[in-house]
C-alpha cells in the first residue's frame, strides 16, 4: 500500500517532550528553552551506523536503520506522539531494544482495506506506561535511556503501517530488509534536523589501530564501538561497525573537527 494513506491518517510529534512541553526537532532554540541538549542523531535508511559490521548486515544485505534516534539528557520525557496510542507490550531485550515499549493507533478503514499502525520506543532507562491502556498525545510514557544495544542516552522510534485481513496483521509497506517499518519523516509535524555531527560526539573516546585508517569509538562503559573510516568521514561518507576489537585510545578533540591520529601511521 502507499504510505501516504498512513502518513495522512496518523500525524506524528516527536516522542519526546519536557514538563510537558513537546520538543520542536531544533537543535538550537528548543534545547535552549527547554533545556535539552535533544539532538537528532540518526535518520531512517543506509545510515552510517546501518552500513556495516555485525548489526548492519541481514541475510547478505545491508540492513537499513529501521526507526529514528533521538539523543539527549538521561531521563527526558519519552511521550504519546500520536493523538492517541494503544500501549500493546513492555518488555526488556537485553541484545538490542532494551527497556521498549510497542503501542498502535486506532485502526482505520480507507478504501476497504482495514489498517492501523505499529510504533515502538526503545532503549529507555525505564518505563512508565502500562500495556492494554489508552493514552494520548504527550502523554509520558517512559524515559530516555541506554539499555541495550546503544552507545549514549537516546530513543529509538520505528514505525509500521500494517494492514489486517481476518483479523491477522501483516507489514503494509516497507519490506523484509526494514521488517515493515518506513521512514517517517514525512508524519512528522514539526520535522526534525539531523544531526551529523553525533555520528562521533563528546561521549565518546577514540581508539585507532596500527596501520589502518580505521578509528573506532568507545562508549563510556566501554563496551560498544563505532568503526569510522577516516577516508570516508572526510568526504561526508562515514561508516559505523560493532567491534570489541580495541588497541589504542585516545581522547576526542573538539566536535566538528577532522582528526587525524599520526602515532602509529
Ligand atoms: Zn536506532
């Protein structure tokens, strides 16, 4: 089916607010007045993080980031960013999704078809909201975290149109690669900026390996690592890998700066 059927029933706000305030997606003014620091950290797709390694290849292929991240404070608000949301399951995945919830719109009949949509948000430091219950938009549901498979305190949010036949539901649009979820950027309200700059951020610290150009960056619990190439991250084109595999360390210069590590060239 077209995502646009969907994109026109179920307008999204960004699933993250603060005393009750629903962030706007700016980097700069909102942060400001709300006191965030909130940043959009990792769009839909082929994104750096998706591109390689462990976690972006699925059955031979890459496989897309299938949701939307969101970084800032610990414990920001995680809220309801559809007029009204079903909670359908709370649970905890240590490998990937962490403390997440799942919750779906109301469904809608157009054009014969019966449809609603899938949303689920992850890596929470912890959940408020309780499954089988209404809430509605802005509505705290939970609060930002770094559970499972994630370097820094952010959200993921995906989401899915599915379509239901004799009561059973299966992905509208989207495909095996994404299972299902699509890019939303087009139910965003208020659309967010990108971030590129958090691909690598102040969080993190830098470890290079003898003769490669390959950098990696370490959480701060040191545990999970991003791969850059430095030939790449020049020319706009980074590349994010899972590794554990860490030699040398080294601290991260200022954001936006290009950094070159010349010891072991
Ligand atoms: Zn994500």
């Amino acid at each position: 089916m077209d995502v646009s059927y969907f994109r026109d029933l179920f307008p999204l706000t960004l699933p993250i607010a603060k005393n009750g305030v629903i962030w706007n997606g700016r980097t700069d003014e909102f942060s400001n007045i709300i006191g965030g620091g909130f940043e959009y950290s990792q769009e839909f797709g082929l994104t750096p993080y998706a591109k390689t390694g462990v976690y972006g290849y699925l059955d031979g292929k890459p496989r897309v980031h299938n949701g939307h991240d969101f970084a800032g404070p610990l414990e920001s608000d995680l809220v309801m960013p559809l007029e009204k949301g079903w909670i359908t399951y709370v649970g905890y995945e240590a490998g990937g999704y962490g403390n997440f919830l799942f919750f779906e719109t109301e469904t809608k009949t157009i054009n014969g078809d019966t449809i609603k949509m899938e949303f689920v948000l992850a890596h929470a430091t912890k959940i408020i909201a309780t499954a089988n219950k209404w809430y509605k938009r802005g509505d705290v549901l939970a609060k930002m975290g770094s559970t499972g498979m994630s370097t820094g305190p952010h959200t993921h949010f995906g989401g899915r149109p599915l379509l239901i036949k004799n009561g059973v539901a299966s992905w509208a649009c989207g495909d095996a690669n994404s299972r299902g979820y699509v890019d939303l950027t087009d139910f965003f309200i208020t659309k967010p900026i990108y971030n590129k700059q958090l691909l690598i951020n102040q969080r993190m610290k830098l470890i290079k390996k003898k003769g490669e150009k390959d950098v990696y960056a370490l959480d701060p619990k040191g545990k999970a690592c991003l791969l850059i190439n430095f030939d790449t991250y020049r020319a706009g084109l980074d590349m994010g890998i899972w590794t554990s595999d860490i030699q040398e360390v080294t601290q991260l210069p200022e954001m936006g700066q290009i950094i070159i590590l010349t010891n072991n060239n």
